[in-house]
C-alpha cells in the first residue's frame, strides 16, 4: 500500500469536513482494503466512518420503510430485519463470509457498486432510496453501470430506505472461490407490480429484467417466466462462465426466487 | 499515530502509519505471530481474530480502527497454564489439522460460531467456516473438532 493517514471522525460534520478536506471515505473496507493492497488507489488520507453512532443502525420510517444507516455491518441488517424483511435478512446474511460481515457496510457496498454486489439488486428491486449527506436518490437514477453510481466523488452515503414488499426473495448463485454471486436475482412485489433485478451478470452492473417484471405482474409463478430470456451480450463473460451461461442462470434464478416468494 | 488497545487482556500501546494492518501490528510489533497471513486478501482466514468480541480478518482491518479496542488472539485461547481450550483440546484429539497453518483462524472462528450457536448442525459448522481455507484436510476432522468441542455426539458425515 501506499503511504497515508487515517481520520477517525465520531461525527458526519467532521467526516464531511475530512473529506472536503481531500480525504476518502473508509466504510467497512472489506473491498477497499484489497484494493488499496493492490495499489489501486492513492488516497492521501482515508476517513474511517466507522465510528460515526449516527451512521449505524435499522429502524422503521412513517411509511414502512426499513431504514439501513450507511455505516450498518451485514450482520446487524440480518439479524435487524428477520422478521421484518427476511429476504433482506436472507441477502445480508449470505454475504461474504462470518468475518467479512462484522466489518463490511450497506454503505460502502452500494457506494462502490461492484457488478457481483449482493445489495444493489435489493436496492433495486424494491426501488429504494440511496440517502446520501445532501439528497436522496432513487434506486433506477443511482445505479449508472459497473462501479458507477450517481454518487458525486465527496458524497457520503447515509441511509438506505426499503419499501417493504408483499412477497420477496434472494436467490443467489454462488461462486464459491470468492462467495460473491455468479448470478443472482432479487424478485420483489409490491401492489403495483414486480420489480426484478439481476446482479453479477452484466457487464453494465445491476439491471432490472423489464420482460420479466412484465410477466410477473401479470401471473406471479415461477412458470410465467417460461420462454423469457436475457439477451447474452452484454453479459459477463470470464473463466467462471461464459456470457450465456450467465444469461441462461439469470432465467433460473429467477425462476428460484419466484418459487421461494409465492 | 500511537494506538492503545488490550490484547488478550493486556494493555499494549503501539506507534502505526495509517497503512499499518492490524495483523501486522499483532505480529511484528507485539510479536503475536500466531496469527497468520495466508493469502493477504480476506479470503482464507488464517489472520481471523476477534475485535471487540466480533470475528474479523485482521488482514483487512487498520491498526489504527482497533485503537481502543479489545483483541483476541490464538495465544488467549489457552489457560495461563497452558491447559488447552476446549476447541484446541478438540482439534488435537480429532486431528483437525495437518500442516496448521489454517488452525488459528480456524480455532478463533470456531470460537465464535460456539459463543453465537453452541450446538450447532454439521451443516452450520460448515457454512460458519466458508471464510476459512484449509488446504490439507478437507475438513472433515475440522468438522468433527468443532462438533466434539460443542459437546454433541459425532453424527456420520456426509462424504464419509
């Protein structure tokens, strides 16, 4: 690693304050640290959020919504929500490993944006919203592509508020070497309709599945997905499977998380 | 920056760069160096120690974000007597490892899947354990460690 400093703010003034100041923002570091490991970023000061109390915790708003502060670990999103949300509980849970999920953040995962991150797909699905030190985003306007987001280079993630659907479910294809998904598919519905979104496919990042979400909300059965297929450009293609050996799973999970929602 | 914390319930202080890794810190400057870095990523789990009570990789953690904090490391496990902990005595009579390079994260996991789950199912012991890697004993005998540490009768495994 290169050489820097580290803040430790208690406050989000003062994360603010450290990172106008030219420093970045340090969440759980479960991504960044490799990174930084491999000399892939130079910051000259890192401003670890995590001991900002207000940045941490799951509480209920006036409309339902399940609401994740930034700086919240896996582990108490799943333990926080298992009744009130189990398939984000199921999501939070299955993220990386024991380890990975005492330090790693709802923040910091969607703030980078891998293209195989468990949460942007729950994010999407269920149209949440992405608050952030200055506004609120909506999930369909956030999420911009693999490791893009709306986000501006300064702006700290604070929350993230969930509508609670009827019926949801996670289904996760697992690739066991690194325990992010190959394939994986948030299906949620909601009063007005289906939202699907599909994660670790595609080379543009998280997607929702409009054909899908179209057949969903007619008929919510797994067999209302029979004959619908994702397109294989534009897919993933690596030596973990190929661009249609993706798009093939995106139709199977699916199918899965369907049939564990119904 | 200088940094305070309580390492297996000794107050130890130290002087880090922000870049200092809490398991260097373990090993080169408290010369705890039975912590282990495998892979130096977070995937295999040789360095797993607990901060706070919490499982973490220390090799993905800063010195510096554990200043104050209350570490646990392999050399806490046994008694000051060097009587074995009961996860250790498990794993020598199960023969849970074989070169042992694994063993500390796998005791310090095991620890906490014990603390959170005290009888916990095969299955459970083997999904609790995905983030450490063994590369010699398939894990059947770290299973069965785990299992006889927890007190429960040793059921057939699976791929037996």
């Amino acid at each position: 690693m290169y050489a820097f400093d580290i803040a430790r703010p208690t406050t989000l003034d003062e994360a603010k304050a450290a990172i106008a100041a030219g420093g970045q923002a340090l969440s759980g570091g479960q991504t960044l640290i490799p990174t930084l490991k491999a000399r892939l970023a130079m910051p000259e000061t890192l401003v670890s959020l995590h001991g900002i109390a207000d940045l941490k915790g799951v509480s209920t708003d006036s409309a339902g919504r399940i609401c994740v502060k930034g700086a919240t670990v896996h582990r108490a999103v799943a333990e926080a929500v298992a009744d009130s949300f189990p398939a984000l509980s199921y999501l939070a849970s299955r993220i990386g490993d024991p380890a990975v999920r005492n330090r790693g953040t709802i923040g910091g995962s969607v703030a980078n944006n891998d293209p195989s991150a468990c949460y942007p797909a729950a994010v999407l699905a269920c149209d949440a919203t992405v608050c952030t030190d200055r506004r609120e985003i909506a999930a369909d306007d956030y999420f911009q592509g693999m490791f893009t987001t709306a986000l501006e280079e300064d702006e700290i993630v604070t929350e993230v508020k969930f509508p609670v659907p009827q019926a949801a479910a996670y289904e996760k294809f697992i690739q066991p070497a690194s325990r992010f998904p190959l394939v994986a598919v948030f299906v949620a519905r909601f009063a007005d309709g289906v939202r699907v979104a599909i994660t670790g496919a595609s080379e543009s990042g998280v997607f929702r599945w409009s054909a899908a979400e179209e057949a969903l909300s007619a008929n919510f059965t797994p067999d209302a997905l029979d004959g619908l297929s994702v397109d294989a450009d534009g897919m993933i293609g690596d030596l973990h499977g190929s661009k249609d050996y993706r798009a093939h799973l995106c139709g199977v999970m699916a199918k899965r998380a369907v049939a564990r929602a119904v | 920056m200088k940094l305070t914390m309580k390492v297996n319930g000794r107050e130890v202080t130290g002087e880090v760069e922000g870049r200092t890794l809490l398991v260097d810190f373990l090993r080169s400057d408290l010369r705890l160096t039975g912590t282990h870095v495998g892979c130096d990523t977070s995937q295999c789990g040789a360095c797993t120690v607990h901060v706070n009570g919490e499982l973490v990789k220390s090799c993905t953690m800063f010195a510096a974000e554990a200043d104050g904090a209350e570490i646990a490391t392999i050399e806490g496990a046994a008694a000051e007597d060097g009587t074995l902990s009961a996860i250790q005595q498990a794993f020598q009579d199960h023969h849970g490892l074989q070169c042992g390079y694994c063993t500390p994260g796998m005791v310090m996991t095991a620890a906490s899947l014990l603390k959170e789950n005290p009888k916990p199912t095969e299955h459970e012991v083997r999904q609790y354990l995905e983030g450490n890697i063994c590369r010699c004993t398939g894990y059947h005998n770290i299973v069965k460690a785990i299992m006889a540490a927890s007190g429960q009768e040793m059921p057939a495994m699976a791929a037996e």
